[in-house]
C-alpha cells in the first residue's frame, strides 16, 4: 500500500511540473508541490512509525494546507491526485469520524469558481477522494485479516509441534525409560547377588549401573524438554555447567571464550551445546585424560566450539560414530562443520563451527 500511495504521488508530481513546463501553470507551485512530496513520503513513514495521534492530526492538517494552495495556484489532475493521497493517508493514520470531517473539506478547495463549475468540480473530487477512502479501509482490514491469519496459522503450527513433542515423549518415557529402569534394577539386583567376593564382577556391573543411570536422567532430561520447552540459557552459561560437570566427574575442564559475546540463534545454540556435550562425554569415557578444554569462539560471521584434551589421541571413538554422525548432521544442515582431528601436542580435537 505505501509503495502505492508513493507511486501515486511521483505521478500527480509529475503532472503538475508538465503543467509548469506547459506554460499553463505558475512557476511558484513547483517548490509547494515538492514540500508536499516530501511531506507525503518521507514525512507519512515518519509519522506512521509513531503512536501520538497528535503528530498524525499535525501531519494530515500540514499536508491539506499544502494540498490546497498548489491546487488554488494550479487547479488540475495533479494537485486533485495530491487530495487523494492524503485523505487516503488520512484513512491508515485517524479513526474514521477525523476521516470524515478532513474528506467534507476537500471540495472547499473549489471556493473561488463560479458556482456551478465549483459544485460540478466539488462533486468530482468528493467522489474521487471518498472512493479512495473506500479503498484503503478495505486493502486495510484485508492486511489486518492477513496478519491475523497469519498469527492463527503460526499458533496452530505450535500446538501442532507441542503436540508432536508430547507423542514423542510418551514414546520416550513408556518405551526406553522403562527399559532404562529395568536394566538399572536388574544390575543392582546382580550386585547384590554378588556380593563383595567378586570385586572384578562387580566393579563392571557398578559402571554399568552408572552409565544406566546416567541414560536414564539423559531420557528423563530429554522428555522434560519436549513436554514443556524452557527457557534457554545463553551458549556460555549452558557450557560453563557442562565444563563444570566434567570436572566434578575427574576431567579438569576449562572453558575459554574468545570474540565478543551476542545471542545465538537456538537451531545454532543446539548444534554447539550438544557438540561439547558430545565431546566431553567422550573425553570421560574414551580420551584417558587427565586435563580437557573447550573453547567457545565468536568470530565476525560464526560461532565455534571446540574439545581439546590431552588424552590418547581417542576423544571420540569413530569419526563414524551415531553421536558424531548425528552432530555433524546438525553442522551441515546449519551451513557448518565438523572437524575431529588430533590436538597439536597429542589427544584429540572436536570441532564445530557454525554460521550466526
């Protein structure tokens, strides 16, 4: 609609400096004709943007002042296409009543002809400027209704997805959950069958148990989140707690942020989490290390994280592996990377790096 209006009034411009050029209108409307132009262009966006009905009010009675002076110097299509504009400003800027007192205005700009050429011309622009009226409320309200639609769809989007979360959680929690749970059970069962005089034995079975429990809360986490999404910590936060966690489990870990910290978008704020999740459990379970540290870089056009430790050069078991598989499906899917190369000074090195 405004590039409509703007296009109107570069014509009715247009039209009046043909006029001048003619010979058949006065020289001293060009400089009111461009006030108006600039007034019905850049001003309109101006005042548009703001809230204040004052400044509108301000704007429309300015622009109807202009109007009808270049229209008293020049009577004629242009100056008649500048009346048009306005009103049709007038529409997205005043409610309705202050619509109709500035259109019953606008044949008096006709005052001045012999009666019957000014009632005619009068009428003319009435039902040209109250048609334009017309047909800005429309194209109005139609966007209102698109806009509304538009939030509809969206909302019906998210129930749908919020409802596919809960499917899946329920699908999460019933089946591998319970398997989870049963395997967790059946362990602590075997050690205590065992008892103390098997210490190899149980020692196994005590890591199994573990690393069962700890899938289980990994579920249990996972299933949190699809029921109900939470707010997400910022990416240094989220890998401040991770560093942490590695080192209370026997890793020494620290994070390092190099760049300028901003907000990063969640599909690239996921890649980069679950990489140094990733990467971390790994140096636990694989590296053999006695010292790790994950970098957070913000680059001007990217984000990136990396895992370094100082272990056997087997931070990750297999570049082929379904947590490094599945990572460097996210990088790619965002425009990224993934690298896993030895570290410089022996262990292992994950990278990943994504557009934000």
């Amino acid at each position: 609609m405004l590039l409509a209006l703007t296009l109107l009034t570069g014509g009715a411009l247009l039209t009046v400096v043909l006029g001048v050029v003619g010979g058949g209108d006065p020289v001293a409307v060009l400089p009111l004709a461009g006030a108006f132009v600039l007034l019905a262009t850049l001003g309109f966006r101006w005042v548009q943007g703001r809230e204040r009905r004052w400044l509108s009010a301000v704007y429309v009675v300015v622009g109807l002042v202009l109007a009808s002076v270049v229209f008293a110097l020049a009577p004629g299509v242009g100056p008649t296409l500048f009346l048009v504009v306005l009103v049709s400003q007038c529409v997205l800027l005043l409610p309705l009543p202050a619509t109709v007192v500035v259109i019953s205005m606008v044949p008096f700009v006709h005052t001045g002809m012999p009666f019957l050429e000014g009632l005619r011309e009068g009428l003319g622009t009435l039902v040209a400027v109250v048609f334009a009226a017309v047909i800005t409320e429309l194209l109005r309200r139609e966007q209102a209704m698109r806009r509304a639609l538009d939030a509809a769809h969206q909302q019906l989007r998210d129930q749908a997805a919020q409802a596919e979360r809960l499917r899946v959680a329920r699908d999460i929690h019933d089946g591998l959950g319970h398997s989870l749970t049963v395997v967790q059970m059946q362990l602590r069962a075997a050690r205590a069958l065992l008892g103390s005089g098997s210490a190899g034995v149980d020692g196994v079975l005590a890591k199994a148990e573990d690393q069962s429990r700890e899938a289980l809360a990994e579920v249990r986490r996972s299933v949190g989140a699809l029921r109900e999404p939470r707010a997400v910590p910022p990416l240094v936060e989220a890998l401040t707690g991770l560093a942490d966690e590695t080192s209370a489990a026997g890793v020494p870990t620290r994070l390092t942020v190099a760049g300028v910290e901003r907000p990063v978008p969640d599909p690239a704020r996921e890649a980069l989490f679950r990489a140094a999740q990733e990467g971390l459990t790994n140096v636990r379970k694989h590296a053999d290390a006695s010292r790790a540290e994950l970098v957070l870089d913000f680059t001007a056009d990217a984000v990136r994280v990396e895992v370094r430790d100082d272990g056997r050069g087997r931070g990750a078991p297999s570049g082929d592996g379904v947590g490094l598989l599945g990572l460097r499906e996210r990088a790619e899917g965002l425009g990224g990377r993934l690298d896993l190369a030895p570290a410089p000074g022996g262990g292992c090195a994950l990278t990943v790096e994504v557009p934000a």
